[in-house]
C-alpha cells in the first residue's frame, strides 16, 4: 500500500481501445462545457478568479447552502488533501493526530494522513465478496470501536473506491451521533451522482442528525465527465471551509475549469442522460458475471469489483490482449480483485465478450 503513483501508471496502454480502468465517464463533457472552455482559453491571458465565486455560488445554489460553504479544487483529491493537511497536522507540542478510515479506503486518504503527519488507522471491513453476497461490508461500530482520544478525523468514501460499499442513511446517522463532536468527519462522495437514486443511499444534508464538524467532499471527474480539468468541492460549516480552503495553493482552479464546470452545472440533462446509461451498463455488467459464477460487488459507484481468485495481473494482462484495460488493485493490498468501469453500452458489450474468455479459467467461478 504505498505509492499514488501505482494507480496513476494504470490505465491502458496507448492504443488500448476500451479503457475502463479510471472510473471515468464514458460519455464526454456536456458540450456547453467545451463551449465555455475554449472560450475561456481565449482569455488564458488572464488570471482566474482565485476565489472561483461564480462557480462556488453555482455550487452553493445547487446545494441550497450559502456561498461561504463551499470552496472548490483541484479535482476531491486535493481537497482531500488539503483538509487532512490542516485538520490532521500535529499539535504544537508536536502531539500526532490519528485519521480513521475503513479497510481499503480511496488511497488518498491515505496519502493525506501521511502528508499531514497523521497516523492513518483503519477498521476492518467485511473482506471479498462471494457468489452469494457483495464483499467489503462497512459496519459503524467497526468504526467507533477505532476511535481514541487522538482521533481527528474520520474520513469516508461513500461509495467507496475501490471497495464499492457504502454505509446507508441510517448506518451514518447511527455513526454521527455517536462521533465526539470534537472529531471531524470527511465524507467523500465522488460518486455521488450515480448514487444518489438509490433508496439506501443519503449525503448528510438528508440524514436526521446534527454533526458540528461534517465536511462534504464532491467532484466534477464523474458524472460531469470533466477528469481532466480537475475540480473538486468541499461543503461544510463555514469556518471550516474557509481554514481549510486557506492551506490551497492560490489561483489553482484554471478559468477553463471553473467556466466548464459552471455550464456543466448547467446543463443537467447531459449529466442525467450519461449516469442512467452508466446504471444500465452497471445492472448489465453486474448480470453476465453474476452467470458466469463470478463473484463481485454491486455497489452504487460507475464500477464493479470482481473477485478472481487468483493474482490480478494476468487477467489484465489479458483483457489488455483484447484491447480492453482494467484496473489491477495492488495499491489496496487487493491483490486477486480487479476494477472496471462501466463503459458505453458498445464498451459494455466489448467488456462482457472478453470476460467470456477471460474469466472462465479463474477460480472464483468454481
Ligand atoms: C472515492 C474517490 N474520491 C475521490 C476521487 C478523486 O477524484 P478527483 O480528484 O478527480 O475529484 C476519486 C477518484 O477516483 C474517488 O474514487
């Protein structure tokens, strides 16, 4: 479990035809985005707006909260960064904090606890995944069982990348009650818009309970197609938003970025269109393999996580021979367990074909 580097060297070879290793959309930025890009590259002469206010305030009204609790980033990953960096650093007496997680947690969070000086501890979670039942279960009390008097931050993908589990309304509601108020709590939804349809799913704005210390992290690298231009969001009570929004590095949301993301704000029908897509291919992907006798767990992200029962790198080895990348889990310690992205319907059909032969030899089907 070390290096960011593993999971950014992953994606398919060049000239790979399907790549379905970076749980990105398939289906491309909404072209009012493009637009109001490339406009904005005309003006590249200029600084962006380092407070990006029309974009937080489009952010904001989306939300229904006030414009001074949101910032905005580099991509949820920096922000991620950003708020462990601050909210995680050691004491003035040089005391070390503790940033709790799951078991296979996103590995930034990861990276952010050691960048701040944090100690990172995780609670384990329910392991792989059977023919029978989703792997990777999250229980509340796993968590709450991990918590000291060092504790900082609890900070959880929900959905989880790469595990695909997430802790349902009530699951966070049982969670945030019991949280010392002094703890504060980074969830981040990056797959928020896939999830959001269904019925065990919550972000904390729906849920009964009152937190003091709830930061909320989202991004424009999913559902709004826009990965390469990297913006993410941060909402949360806004003295918090403001500290952490301080630790960034100044003028970091490019003018591009910040006019892609306004539009593509905008124009929710592109959004809409591509996530119901992304859930049939999910539903469709889910289906085939579950034929085949693979075990695999459905969660709510743009991806499945598949058991083989055997080492990875093979099998990616062979879905790249049909031109199709899949991403290997070895930065997770999940060394028999790949992730593939839900693809376009044609990439589905690719994805589905090659997994006829490819996986017909692997254990887990016995
Ligand atoms: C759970 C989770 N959080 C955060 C991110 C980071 O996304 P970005 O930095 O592109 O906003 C990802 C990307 O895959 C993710 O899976």
């Amino acid at each position: 479990m070390s290096s960011i580097a593993s999971s950014a060297a992953a994606g398919p070879p060049p000239g790979m035809k399907v790549r379905l290793s970076s749980n990105e959309s398939p289906y491309g930025p909404s072209p009012a985005a493009i637009r109001a890009a490339n406009e904005a590259v005309a003006e590249g002469h200029l600084y962006p707006d380092d407070q990006s206010v029309e974009l937080r305030q489009a952010i904001a009204d989306e939300a229904g909260r006030p414009i001074e609790e949101v910032s905005v980033g580099n991509g949820s990953a920096a922000l991620l960064m950003d708020a462990l960096a601050y909210l995680a650093r050691p004491d003035e007496d040089g005391t070390v904090g503790e940033v709790l997680a799951f078991e296979r947690s996103f590995v930034v969070h990861r990276l952010g606890a050691r960048n701040a000086g944090a100690r990172y501890v995780e609670a384990p979670d329910g392991g792989p995944a059977t023919v029978e039942r989703n792997g990777y279960a999250r229980d509340p009390e796993a968590l709450l069982a991990n918590v000291t008097d060092a504790t900082r931050v609890v900070v959880i993908d929900n959905p989880g990348n790469p595990t695909n589990q997430h802790l349902s309304g009530a699951e966070l509601t049982t969670l945030l009650a019991e949280l010392p108020d002094r703890v504060t709590v980074l969830l981040d939804e990056a797959y928020h818009d896939y999830a959001s349809g269904d019925p065990s799913y919550a972000t904390y704005g729906e849920l009964d309970v009152d937190h003091p210390r709830v930061l909320v992290t989202r991004t424009f690298s999913k559902a709004h197609a826009l990965a390469g231009l990297r913006i993410g969001a941060l909402t949360g009570p806004a003295d918090l938003v403001a500290a952490i929004d301080g630790w960034r590095a100044r003028f970091n949301v490019t003018a591009p970025s910040q006019a892609a993301a306004i539009a593509s704000i905008g124009d929710r029908d592109h959004l809409d269109t591509g996530v119901a897509r992304t859930l049939e291919g999910r539903a469709r992907m889910t289906e085939h393999l579950r034929e085949l006798g693979v075990p695999l767990t459905a969660g709510l992200g743009n991806f499945v996580t598949i058991e083989l029962g055997t080492a990875s790198q093979p099998v990616v080895d062979a879905y790249a021979q049909h031109g199709i990348g899949v991403r290997p889990l070895q930065p997770y310690g999940m060394l028999e367990q790949i992730r593939v992205s839900v693809g376009t319907p044609a990439e589905v059909d690719a994805f589905l074909a090659a997994s006829d032969e490819v996986l017909a030899e692997v254990p887990s089907r016995s």
